[in-house]
C-alpha cells in the first residue's frame, strides 16, 4: 500500500478523482459556461446570418475567457425524491370479511369482522355491535390476531363517509383546565351522535343474518378470547 | 419371565421421536450395537437409516419371521402382508397422537365448537348421572 500524503491523491501525481468528480466537488456546475452559451448562440446566429458584425461577434465569443471565480460556497443540490407514500400492505391472513381478535384496548379479546382498510392503513372493524357491543371502529393490524374464519360480506354497502375523518375525536369543550372540569362540573356523558348510530345499524344489519343463520358463528362472536393454560399463541393456529 | 417386555430385535415397531420425521414409525431391521439400529419404515416415508435409540421408541408390535437385513422391498411387501400399520393404528398410543394433531391444527373457530359441544356432552352426562343416581337411591 502507497502511503499517500495528500487527501486528494492517490499517489503523488495522480488525483484520486476523476475529472467529472472534481467538477462536481468543486461546484463548477454553479458557473455558467459562458464560452459554451457564446458558442451555442453563435452557431445559431451564423445559421441565420453570415454578416461581418456576426464573425466579430464570433470572435470576440471564441477568446472570452471564462470567468476564474466561483462561489465559495458550493450549494449542495439536494436530489428529487421521487418516492412516494405507499398504500399500507396488510398482512395475507387479513382480507375482507375475516374474523379478527382484538388484541389492545377496551375491546381487547373481543372477536370482530373486518370490513375493509381505510386510507391511512387501518382496519375498518364491526362487531357487530347488536352481537358483541363493539362498534364500528379503526384497528391497526400489529394488534389484531386474523382468524382463518370468513363471513361473507360481499356486495355489502360501506357509504363514503365512513373514512378516517368520520373517527376523528370533536376537539375538547373550553372547560378543559378549569376548576368546573375540575370537580366534574359541566361533564355530561358524551352521546353518541345520531348519524353514528344509524351508520352502525346500517352497516351491522347487511352482516348480521349470515352471521345469525349459524348459531355457533354467532356465540363465536359473542365470546371473547383468551388464553389458557398450556397454550402458546407462536403454535396455535387461528 | 423377562423383566423388559419391548426388546430390541429385528423385527421390533419403532417410533421415531426425534427429527421431522418424528411420529412416523419404522421397523427395525439390523442391530448396530447396543445403542444404534438400522431402521426402516417403507410405507411411512421413513428411509432407511441408521437410528439412535435413544431417538425412537420401542412398541409393542413386532413383525413375525423378519429375517436380518430385509431389503426396503421385501419388507414393504411384509408390512403389507402382516398389517402392521393398521395394528398401530389401532393402538391407543397411535389415537392419542392423533388426536394430538388434529387437535392442534384445529383453528379458533373449531376450538371453540370443541368447547361448546363438550360443555352439551358434560350437560347431558350429568343430567343422565343425577336422574340415575336419584332412582338408584329411592
């Protein structure tokens, strides 16, 4: 190995860049080349014109010097990204219409059927909530267990507006920090808005006679999971 | 009488314990040395091989008039002939483990189906109990 004694050589005589990158690292793409403008501008004009004042001009192009500066500071052109935010792939054992169990939360343990994934990724889930009290609701796949059991739910109708703005939570009434809030003044049990309720049986009635067609399905969804003895969920299938 | 009732003979119906074979059983058809046989199991899947013992276990089953070395052939034709897999199969270790796979790759849905109907039967087989019980008594 030749001990090199400057940065930019790779022994002493030979540069370690090439001449395209020392172009690059020296920012020279900043400087205009005005000698290549010149020259590409006056073959333009010679085409159009072979006047004396033309050849001058030429001239005069031809033995411009460049300039010898350039900015000091090289402004670094940061690429173009061209990636894009892919739609979330779900897990295979994840399709429409499979049985899940919910795995976080309050309905932890509870089994649901998924309807669809939504825009940003999550799982659109129902109870239904005539069966299992579990409402239309947004999951996250990471904390769902899929079921190889299917329900049918083809040709079911999801309206449009239930998306990921129709779950956004209302922002706080202006109590919040005050000493009413405090002493639990003004806390009304939130209702659950109307246009909610009518969503839900909607969307509940077209899945719940073939749910309730097989009495075990039903029961099955009534039920919770959970663990017992002897059981490791890395070995079991569902 | 002989203390041990299972022997390591040719002949012998091993079951493989170790492996992905394991659960399969073999015959055994030479003897190594004392810890090492040469097992066979044509209709299982089982190559011939050489196995440790402390990898299989013995059963009861043992093949009649095997004579040393069988070829892989002929003693399919034997296993066949003398039924010896139905023989196993018909042994209640052979059902436990069956029961054993089915149970597990049995899915959520299925377990709990096995639950709900175990609780009819517990249900009906007390019902049955007490009514027995009452008439025994009076």
């Amino acid at each position: 190995m030749v001990e090199t004694t400057h940065k930019g050589q790779l022994i002493p005589g030979v540069s370690r860049y090439s001449r395209s990158q020392r172009f690059s690292k020296r920012g020279l793409y900043l400087v205009k080349n005005k000698a290549a403008v010149a020259r590409k501008e006056t073959t333009q004009a010679a085409k159009s014109a072979s006047a004396p004042a033309v050849v001058n001009d030429l001239e005069k192009a031809l033995t411009r010097k460049p300039s010898k500066f350039y900015p000091a500071d090289a402004a670094h052109k940061p690429k173009v990204s061209h990636k894009a935010v892919g739609k979330t792939k779900l897990r295979k054992s994840l399709k429409p219409g499979s049985i899940l169990i919910l795995l976080a939360g309050r309905f932890r343990g509870k089994r649901v059927v998924f309807l669809k994934q939504l825009k940003s990724g999550l799982l659109l889930v129902t109870g239904p909530y005539k069966i299992n009290g579990v409402p239309l609701k947004r999951v996250n796949q990471a904390y769902v267990i899929a079921t190889s059991t299917q329900v049918d739910i083809s040709g079911i109708k999801i309206t449009e507006n239930i998306n990921d703005e129709y779950f956004k939570r209302e922002a706080d009434t202006k109590l919040k920090g005050t000493e009413e809030e405090f002493f639990g003044k003004g806390a009304a049990k939130k209702e659950t808005p109307s246009n909610k309720i009518a969503d839900q049986k909607e969307v509940d009635s077209q899945i719940i006679k073939k749910i309730t067609a097989d009495h075990m399905l039903s029961s099955y969804l009534k039920s919770s999971f959970s663990l017992t003895k002897g059981q490791a969920p890395h070995l079991m299938r569902f | 009488m002989t203390a041990f009732k299972r022997l390591v003979e040719v002949g012998r119906v091993v079951l493989l314990t170790h492996g992905h074979k394991a659960g399969r059983t073999a015959v055994i058809v030479d003897i190594v040395d004392h810890n090492r046989v040469i097992v066979d199991g044509p209709t299982n899947g089982v190559h011939r091989h050489v196995a440790s013992l402390s990898k299989v276990t013995l059963t009861d089953i043992v093949m009649k008039k095997l004579p040393r070395t069988i070829g892989t052939t002929a003693l399919k034709k034997a296993i066949i002939t003398q039924k010896i897999d139905e023989q196993w199969n018909q042994t209640a270790w052979a059902k436990k483990i069956a029961t054993r796979v089915t149970r597990a790759s049995l899915t959520d849905f299925d377990r709990f189906k096995v639950m709900r109907l175990k609780k009819q039967q517990r249900y009906i087989v007390k019902r049955q109990m007490a009514a027995l019980k009452k008439t025994s008594s009076a």
